[in-house]
C-alpha cells in the first residue's frame, strides 16, 4: 500500500496591486495584511512571475518580502498565497487518477490527468486549511471560486503537479464531515488563463503597426523578404493578392482589372496578413503566466500565416476607395514602451495610477475623456477594455467634448486598468486628448453612494487621426482560446506542461518516441476485455466555414467537398455514427487567372466573394504565402509594374521538413491551384498528422485490450503516455491509465497498433533494437550536436530532421545544420539494419531542440563586428 500525501497551495489567497516601492517590500496602501497574511505566505507578481517570502508583517500596507520583486515604476498586480500545506487524507481513502493524452476515441481533445471526487476528512488541520467553509460568516475564508495548486506525492516522490477544485462540504449534526475535492493535472490552467480575450485583445508590438499607404502596402506585397526585414524589422506582416471587394480578372488588351468596374488593382484593394507564430509571441507576453513551446516555435508552423479580415470590404468598413483613419490609444501598465500617455498630476499622492487593479465590487474607477480639435470633420468614439468588452461607444461626434465611462470588476479576478481608446474618422484630424481617472469607493458596504478617493490625469502622446495599419484592430473575431483550440485539430497536437512551459508537440512525432516497459508480470490476466477500438463508422476532416465563391462553385460542380477528408471511403458500411473533427477556420480555393486565350499567366490570387461577387466575411482565414515572379509583366498596382508579388496559397513551401516537403493547409489530397496538379514531395493535414491514428482505429485487427494490473511505484511515477507497455511479447499503445493510488490498482486502455502506417512504409519494425541516449551536447543559433550510443548489428543510422530525412552516417554524432535561430526542431534518430539483403530500420529515438537566439550586434567599428552570445563578448 502506498503512502499518499496531498499538498495544496494558496487556502489563503488574495490579490492586489502593490502601489509603493521599498526595497524588499510590498506595499498596497489599500490592504489590511495584519488581519490575512502570515509570516512564509509566498507573493508572486503577476507580471513578471518572481516569487518571493513573506518574512514579516509591518503593517497593514506593508510585507517585508524575500526578494525585491517589485521594482519602480511597475505598479504591479501580486497574488499572495499560502505555501503548500499537506492535508489530512482519510486512511482508506482511494484516490483514483485517470491519465490519457491521446485517446484514440476522441482525438481530437486535448487531455489533462484528473481524479474522480475523493473526500479529506474534517480534521482539526483540515479545517484550518479550509478555514471552515461551511460557516458563512467567516471573513477571509477558503476561496473556492479558485482552483488551487497542489501536488501529489507517492512514498515521498512527487507523482502529479495540477489543481484542487474544491466541490462541497459534508456535515454531520452540523458540524463538518468531509471535503470533497477534485483533482486536476496541470495543463488545465490554459483555458483559466485565456478566459474569453480575443485576438485584437493581445499585446502585439508598436513595431508590426504601419502607415496604411500605397507605398508601405507596395512593399510589403512585392519586396523580397530581405528587404521587408531591412525595412519594417521582420516579415512577420506580408501582404498576399486576396481581394476583399473586386472580382479581378486578365486579358491581353486591357490587362489587370475588375470584371465589374473595370478598375485596375489598388493598394486599398488589399489586406495584410500576420504570421500565426507572432500571434503565438504575443499570447505570450500577453499572458506572461504561460509560455506556449515546442510546435509553435518550429520552422514549419512559421509557414502559416492569417489574413487581416475583421470586416467585409474595405478595412474597418471605410468608404469606397481606403480605409478609414484612425487615432488610437492604450492605457496600460507602463512596462511597454512606447508609452501611449504621459501622466501629467494626481491628487492623493499615488502618482501614476496605471498599474492599479480593481480588486473589489465596491469600487470603481471613472474615466472622463476630454477630446480638444479645431476641426469640424465627424468622427467616432469607442473605448474597448483588453477583454474585448465595449466601454463606450460614440458615432458621429464632431468639435471638442466629454464622454465619461466606468470601469468596475467584471469577474472575480482583479481587473486591469487595460483599455483603448480609439478614434476614427473619414478624414485625418488634428486633435489632443486627455484623461481625467478618478478612483472612487462606497462609503460603506451598505451604502450605494460612491465617494472620491484620488484622481490621476494624463494626456495621449498623439491625439492626431491618421491612417495607420493596426494590428490589432484588424484581428479578427476569434477568441484567444478558439483559436489555439483550432491550431490543436488542425495539426492534431498533444498539450502537456514541461515546468514553467506549456509544450505543444505534434502526434505524429511525440507517440512515436515513448519508451518500451514489460510489464507482463505485473498484469492481472484473470480477467480482461477485448473491445471494439473505435465506436463510429467514418470521421470527417472539414473547415468550419467555405463563403467565397470559388470553392463553393467547386464543391457544387465536383460533388466532393474542396479540402475535406472522409475515411474510410466505404465508412457507410461500417456501424456506427460519424466522427466530425472541424477547424474554426475559413477555408479559400485560389485560383491562376488565364487569359481571354485560354492561355495561363503568372497571376496567382484570392478573392473574398461570396456568389453574387458581394464582400463577404467568413471565419478567419489560414494560409500560406509564395514569392511568385510577375514573369510576363501582367499584374499591376496602382500603374506600377511590379517584378515580384506575394501569392496566397494552400501549399507551403518547402521547409516542412527535411527533403523538401511541402504541407497542403488541406485534409483532402487536392490539385495545386497554381500548378494545376497534385505537387511532388507534399503531404496534407490529415496523411501528415491524423493517418497514422485513423488506420489504427479502423483496421480489422484494432483491439483495445482493456486490464488491470498493479504497477510498482518505479513505474507509476516514471511513464510517459507515449511509452509503450509489452504484455506476453505482445507491444501496446498506451489509451488511458486510471490508478488508484492507495491499492497500486491500475485500469490500463491499450490498443494493439505497435507499428503505425507510416512507419511501415518507412521500413520501421518494432522488435529492431533502437538507437538509446540521444543527446544534444551543444548547439548554437544555426547548428545543433547530436549524439547516441552505438546499437550492435547495425549498417548506419539515419537523423530525421522535421519528419524528413536530414543526413545518413555509420557513426554516433552529427551536427544538424545550417538552421534557423530561435527555432524548434524535432530530431529523431532511427537504426539501420540489412536483414536477409533488406534495408529495415528500427523505431525512432527523438528529442526536441531549440537553437539558440541570433548574436545580439552591439557595436560595429570599420570590419570588426562585437557580437554578445550569452555572457560572452566576442570580437569577430
């Protein structure tokens, strides 16, 4: 029997905003520390995620503190909690843990290890964690609006890192019984983090923000990627040939131009596109709490770009012709600059107020916005909190005025001072703005009146309405969450946390790298089931949403969906429902004009059409974009002949892998829009990162053998859900794993699929001894070192870089290079061996590495160059 230990972390917590800086001090002029906080509580800042040790209580507003986390002029947000605590757990007590990661009979879920509910006894120990719950007048009790960290230790070792959801509590004669709880592994914290933010809610940085001009929109649409990142410092903002409202068509004598109008192609005729990983960057340092690795910071997810399409036609709805102008403002933490205010006077004495939070219903803080402007030109007026949720909304102003909104806590975490102030108008305006933030509070709990506290003024940097390209105004409508959850389906991923990083890894690279443990002797084979694998007859790959008018055309004439993927073929025959597994994601057929001969030119493009040649919305757009040369001079701009254009397309390029594959942004196998055929060395969406999986689960042989066993303590706290279990000689696939921890009872779900499509057609057999202790021993920004043991009987051994074959070598080290800085790459090692005259090869052994970033440039003195690598200063 194991000894179970549960710990929980932060019974107290609260959270505030510190509001005053001493070294080594926290200090919160509204807070009353002496009556909640106890000496060992841990405080953590919120932004940066330092965490240090309360020492002492000086006062009410004031902790002496560990380390000095909180540093000026940072008035940060701060979470103080209890250390972990250990809980009292009833001594026959079974807790039981349910872990699956992959599960075949819903793959497209992201799992997370969770216990059924289990019960702590109300012992005096108890009692003070949950400070007594069940008494509703106990101020400063147990929050259970929260879910609390806590670990699970197994004899001492740690065995799950996660969460407590606290249920309810059991009374007897009125006094409290038991705890119930639940237990939740540690990815769950994702979706609480994200709650309901939307893409335009994100911290993009000033510097992907432009000018919205011909002249910016020309060279983000024709210019190499060299000298987009000379110019506006990376190419994360492109520019591709989609159309939001003409229907553009080619003939030798009139050349380039609208079907309707009659016009030729124009910079406002076009809208920007943002690269998926920058969307990535800035849910980081959005959420600085999280820190989204592993996939998202490889070379092929860098392929993948979505287009700026927040509104049908012209960007934000302008008139004809542009795009509206627009002023606008963030009042913010002042951890980012540039600053968008300059905080001019305050009453109260608190300075600038910036970094304050609203931890409390009763109060509030009044923001009045004094807009100064000579001109007579109508504008509008709309203020927006980071949520996304609307704080003001005024249309048609003109001249000076004053508009006031409130700001109040809108959930039962404290809320930002975040919002935006945006102006935006028909025509540029010359105008200065200032804000006026007055804190205010109840006078008592049982009053409603609110009276003054302090107030804080500020003046906008720059007021003027002007036409600049935001990033994110032009989001478009997504949820942060919605949009991860559809990056998750499309290229099936595995979530799980990896320390202080959550860790995204593709399916189809991270099952096929587990260990191999037998663990026949342990298994209880009295009783076992053998069960149908998968419940449904067919699944069905598809995108959400199909609006332009070329695809919808195509799926009406070929009868078969554009980009979709059924399987099997036969699925009818099978019984059973259909499984759906749809991306939240706008799925566009491009096309190569011709001319009025039939002939092809070297236009390739997209337009946002619906069937009637009306502008239309869709979902978000994902795509990827090819440097197409204007060989015969056939597309222009604005009267300008350009030698190259950005060309939207369903096929990346070819960095996908290694060998020079290239990835369909489609489930189907289709014909190339622009080559007008299926393309040598490409894979889609689903061959790519679902076959492996589907194959498994409707073969005839699939089997989920369903045991228990009773697994030794070495093990349970040691497997990986990509390891692989052998019972009898026979290899397993690991579905699901429910242990209870204080019987070592185990459930397993196994499927019998040791060998995956793919890897047979590479030659993989699994009883071929594989290639063991795969290091990375150094690497730089563009090279890695690798390293393995030697495996007797083998010919040579091949290094699969990204899912293609990298290099071939008879020895045990290699350096993968040239590579990209800052950049993740799968690498897998897989044995060669000649069996009877046959070249087979054995599993893969796989790592996930990281470059390092490029050298910093520091200073450059005629031909010497001083980079920084580190802590090192080399001279080159």
């Amino acid at each position: 029997m194991q000894i179970i230990e549960l710990y929980i972390k932060g019974y107290n917590r609260i959270n505030g905003s510190a509001k005053g800086f001493t070294a080594n001090k926290l200090v919160d002029t509204t807070a009353e520390f002496t009556q909640i906080i106890a000496i060992g509580d841990i405080v953590t800042n919120l932004r940066t995620n330092e965490v240090a040790k309360i020492t002492a209580v000086d006062s009410d507003t004031q902790l002496s503190i560990s380390d000095d986390i909180f540093v000026s002029p940072n008035y940060d947000l701060y979470r103080i909690e209890s250390d972990y605590f250990r809980a009292d757990l009833f001594e026959d007590e079974s807790v039981v843990i349910t872990d699956s990661l992959l599960n075949v009979k819903d793959i497209k879920k992201v799992f997370t290890p969770f216990s059924q509910q289990f019960n702590l006894p109300a012992s005096k120990l108890n009692n003070k964690l949950f400070r007594h719950y069940e008494n509703f007048n106990i101020e400063n009790s147990f929050d259970a609006r929260y879910r609390h960290d806590a670990i699970i230790k197994l004899n001492g070792i740690d065995y799950k890192k996660g969460q407590i959801q606290f249920k309810s509590v059991s009374l007897k004669d009125n006094k409290p019984h038991a705890y119930k709880v639940v237990f939740y592994g540690d990815a769950v914290e994702l979706k609480e983090v994200l709650g309901d933010t939307k893409l335009s809610g994100l911290n993009f940085p000033n510097s992907l923000n432009f000018e919205y001009n011909s002249a910016n929109i020309f060279n983000l649409f024709t210019n190499t990627d060299s000298q987009i990142t000379s110019t506006y410092g990376s190419t994360d903002v492109l520019v591709p040939n989609i159309q939001h409202t003409k229907n553009m068509r080619y003939s030798t004598v009139d050349g380039y131009k609208d079907d309707i109008t009659d016009t030729e192609l124009s910079y406002t005729d076009l809208k920007p596109a943002i690269r998926c990983r920058a969307i990535i960057e800035a849910i980081n340092n959005t959420f600085p709490q999280i820190n989204l690795t592993g996939f998202f910071n490889s070379t092929p997810f860098s392929n993948i770009y979505m287009w700026l399409h927040k509104n049908e036609g012209y960007i934000t709805n302008a008139v004809e012709g542009g795009s509206r102008f627009v002023s606008r403002s963030r009042f913010r933490n002042p951890d980012d600059n540039p600053l968008d205010y300059n905080w001019t006077s305050s009453t109260g004495g608190v300075g600038d107020i910036r970094p304050a939070y609203l931890s409390s219903p009763f109060r509030r803080y009044e923001v009045t916005i004094n807009i100064s402007t000579v001109a007579t030109d109508n504008y509008d007026l709309l203020v927006t909190h980071r949520n996304g949720a609307t704080l003001l909304d005024e249309t048609g102003l003109s001249g000076p005025l004053s508009k006031t909104f409130r700001l109040t806590q809108t959930h039962s975490n404290p809320t930002a001072l975040d919002f935006t102030v945006q102006i935006t108008s028909d025509n540029t305006i010359a105008m200065s703005h200032t804000l006026n933030v007055a804190y205010q509070q109840v006078l008592s709990p049982l009053s409603p009146s609110f009276i003054l506290v302090y107030t804080a003024n500020y003046t906008a940097a720059n007021s003027d309405v002007s036409n600049e390209f935001i990033i994110a105004d032009q989001m478009p409508e997504m949820k942060v969450m919605d949009f991860l959850s559809g990056l998750f389906k499309m290229f099936n991923l595995v979530v799980f946390k990896d320390g202080d990083n959550i860790d995204v890894q593709r399916a189809s690279f991270y099952m096929n790298i587990g260990n191999k443990y037998d663990i026949t002797k342990y298994v209880d084979m009295s009783t076992s089931n053998i069960e149908r694998l998968f419940p449904y007859k067919e699944m069905e790959f598809k995108f959400k949403s199909k609006k332009s008018f070329l695809v919808q055309y195509s799926d009406e004439i070929q009868g078969i969906p554009f980009s979709q993927e059924n399987y099997p073929e036969t699925g009818a025959e099978f019984d059973g429902g259909v499984y759906k597994v749809e991306l939240p994601f706008e799925k566009m057929m491009y096309e190569r004009l011709s001319d009025e001969f039939g002939n092809q030119t070297y236009i390739g493009q997209g337009a946002m059409l619906d069937k009637k040649f009306d502008p239309t919305i869709g979902a978000p757009l994902l795509l990827a974009i090819a440097y197409e040369a204007n060989t015969n001079n056939e597309l222009t701009i604005d009267g300008t002949t350009p030698t190259h254009y950005r060309r939207p397309s369903n096929l990346t390029g070819f960095s996908w892998a290694a060998g020079y594959r290239r990835m369909q942004l489609n489930f189907g196998l289709e014909a190339d829009e622009w080559l007008g055929e299926i393309p040598s060395q490409n894979t889609n969406l689903f061959e790519e990162n679902y076959f492996d999986y589907v194959e498994s689960v409707f073969n005839k042989k699939g089997r989920m053998l369903k045991v228990d066993a009773y697994l030794p303590l070495s093990l349970i706290t040691k497997y990986k859900l990509n390891d692989r279990f052998i019972i009898n000689n026979t290899s397993f696939r690991i579905n699901s794993i429910k242990t209870n921890l204080l019987t070592n009872k185990t459930q397993l779900e196994l499927y019998n699929k040791e060998e995956y499509a793919s890897q047979i057609n590479n030659g993989q057999v699994a009883y071929l001894d594989r290639v063991a202790q795969l290091t990375s021993p150094s690497k730089t920004s563009t090279t890695i070192d690798l390293s393995w043991t030697a495996v007797t009987g083998v010919v040579g051994y091949e290094i699969i870089l990204n899912g293609g074959v990298l290099a071939t070598t008879v020895g045990t080290s290699i350096k993968a290079t040239p590579l990209e800085p800052d950049t993740t790459y799968d690498i897998s090692v897989r044995a060669k061996y000649n069996v009877s005259g046959t070249d087979l090869y054995s599993f893969d052994t796989g790592i996930t590495v990281t470059t390092l970033p490029p050298p910093v440039a520091l200073a450059e003195d005629g031909d010497t160059l001083i980079t920084e690598v580190g802590d090192t200063i080399i001279l080159e």
